[in-house]
C-alpha cells in the first residue's frame, strides 16, 4: 500500500462536490471529467477518481491527477457553472460525459444534429479557457440513436475524441478509458506548449492568493490531523524538521511545523517562495554551499526538499517541506514520497 492509497475516515455524509484523487509518481498528468459515464459504475465519485488515476498510471508510469466535477448534460447546467472555480488550463485532458437525454430518444436527423450541436455549444463555451493543446474527449452514456450522435460530433469537430461508452457497456468502458486517455497523452507530450509544459511555469499570483482565501486555512487554529503528517516527514525523511505552509500576500504561513514555530514567517527566509514557483519538487542538498546567493538569510537550515502544496484544480498555494541543520546528498532524496506527502496534506485540508 502507498501512502496516497492509505484508508481516510469518514465521519459524515457529504453531498456530490467536487473531488480530485491522484495516483503516485512524477511529473503527474492531469484530468478533468465532467459527469461520470466513464467511472466504475456504482463506485463513490471520489473512489472512482481514485481507481481512474490508478489505472492510468499504471499505464505511463507517472503521476496522474483525476478531478471529477458531479454534471449531467440533463441538468441544464453548463460546463462552466458546473466547474465554477476549477481553473480547467491545468488540464492535459477534459472529458465531457454526455446522458441520454441530449437525444431525448428522438430518431429524426434533425433531433440527431441539434443533439450534437447543443453538446458542442457547451464544450465551445468552455474551450477558450483550456490550453489550445488540451485533448476534449466526449463520452456518450445514451443506448438509444447514440451511434448517429457520435457520427454527427465526429463530422462536426473531428479534433474531438468521441467514446461510445454505451456502445460496450459501461463496466466494459471502464477499462478502455484509461487507455483511451493514456494514448493521448503520450502524444500529446510530444508537441511544444502543451499543458504538462505550462504548467512548469510560474502561476499568476493573485490566483494563489484567491485559492488560499477560499481555503480558510492562513491563521487558524492548529489541527491536529496537519501536525501528525509533518510529524510523519520528519519520521520517514529523517530530518530535524518539517512544515505544511501556506504563501499569501506578504508572508508565509505554516499550518503545521517541528523544529521551527508554526505561524507567520518572513518571505526572505522562505525556501517554500521557490517551491511554488514550479510544478515539481525542489532539493537542495547544502544551502551554505558558496555559490547559492542570500545564504546569510536562510540560517540554520542547509538540507531542504520542498513539492508543491496544490488546491484540486492544481493551484500551487504553498509546499510541503522537509529540512535539515545537516547537508545531504539531493540524489538521496525520494521525491516521489515528498508528492504523495503534498497529496495527503491536500485531501486533509479539504475533508475538514
């Protein structure tokens, strides 16, 4: 069992929210699926996320990030109400799940074509706030005139990827999704500016600090569910000292810390200021080494490995970090354990 797959307590009935459940490994791909035709089915949305990240990356032995926004296409909701918040330009991949009652059960070409072009209305709608690279994949979940609904998307908007999840059964799609979604992204690597690109680059500022706002977690109280994960790094990583943090406007919060005090730090003492500014784990093996500027500033600290703290759509908000007052060898640190950590401080933020 690896830490992301370890057994969370439930202690209250939740209604469908958004979820994201990830998989180990680096350099995570990330999903976006509205609806949930290509899920287990009768499996709890966070579950299925969860067996969906799995499977995929069992498939590309990387990382994956699956978020699951709860939609239906009969809901008369659309995509952009429905992920109110989620900033979907994370996203390698977006899948729109589509039920039967876009067709309504009519047979005329005319219901079939207005059917798909009430589909594309909404996936247009959302389009521009994707990556031009984004992969949109359309899962239709209706057993009635469905194979003349995926005709008329893939005449219509051949760059779309239409599954007739229907067509096999929908326990028999579960698996060929995850290989759908795999091969897309294989290819997609392959072209400059795709969204595993981007998403190396610095985030805009105020989104972070508008995520953290919504989190409600800068100067409150201690939490103990928090304290026993960083005390959990300071265990595995065998370092003195450890920190859950957080980087809003002017300052660094630290929602969990050994060895230095939980609360406000100053931004110039901040090895988490870096952290966030990529998508990847940070190591630095000796901070007093010579050629390293501002040493005087990170005082007693040499040894640090920081990953990225992100909300569900993949803001970076702080980093989990471990540190040390003795050097060590970058090469000896496990950076994938320093993800899953980042993962697990995530989903105990946002089951409270």
């Amino acid at each position: 069992m690896t830490l992301l797959e370890a057994p969370r307590p439930i202690d209250r009935v939740l209604a469908p929210r958004v979820v994201t459940a990830s998989a180990s490994g680096p350099d995570p791909d990330r999903i976006l699926v509205f609806g949930d035709a290509v899920f287990a089915p009768e499996t709890p949305l966070r579950d299925a996320a969860r067996l969906t990240a799995g499977a995929v990356a069992t498939r590309s032995g990387r990382g994956v990030d699956v978020t699951a926004v709860p939609w239906s296409s009969w809901s008369g909701q659309t995509l952009l109400s429905a992920g109110n918040g989620v900033h979907v330009a994370h996203y390698d991949v977006v899948v729109v799940c589509l039920s039967g009652s876009v067709v309504h059960s009519r047979t005329t070409n005319t219901a079939v074509v207005g059917a798909a072009e009430g589909a594309l209305v909404m996936i247009d709608q959302l389009r521009p706030r994707l990556t031009p690279t984004t992969e949109i994949v359309v899962a239709l979940a209706h057993e009635d005139d469905e194979g003349l609904v995926a005709r008329a998307l893939r005449q219509a908007r051949p760059d779309l990827v239409v599954l007739d999840v229907a067509a096999a059964g929908r326990a028999a799609a579960t698996p060929l999704f995850p290989e759908v979604v795999h091969l897309l992204l294989e290819q997609q690597r392959a072209h400059a500016g795709s969204p595993q690109w981007l998403r190396s680059r610095p985030q805009p500022f105020e989104r972070r600090y508008d995520a953290i706002r919504r989190l409600g977690i800068v100067d409150a109280p201690a939490d103990a569910a928090l304290d026993r994960i960083v005390q959990r790094m300071t265990e595995l990583f065998r370092t003195r000292g450890a920190a859950i943090t957080f980087l809003p406007a002017g300052r660094q919060w630290s929602a969990a810390s050994l060895w230095f005090p939980r609360g406000t730090g100053a931004l110039q003492d901040s090895f988490c200021r870096s952290t966030v500014l990529g998508s990847g784990p940070m190591v630095i093996g000796d901070a007093w080494e010579e050629h390293r500027p501002q040493v005087a500033r990170r005082g007693r600290i040499r040894f640090y490995a920081g990953h990225p703290l992100e909300d569900l759509d993949g803001t970076r908000v702080g980093a989990v970090c471990v540190f040390d007052p003795a050097p060590r060898r970058e090469g000896s640190v496990e950076r994938d354990l320093l993800r899953d950590f980042a993962v697990l401080a995530r989903d105990t933020i946002h089951d409270h």
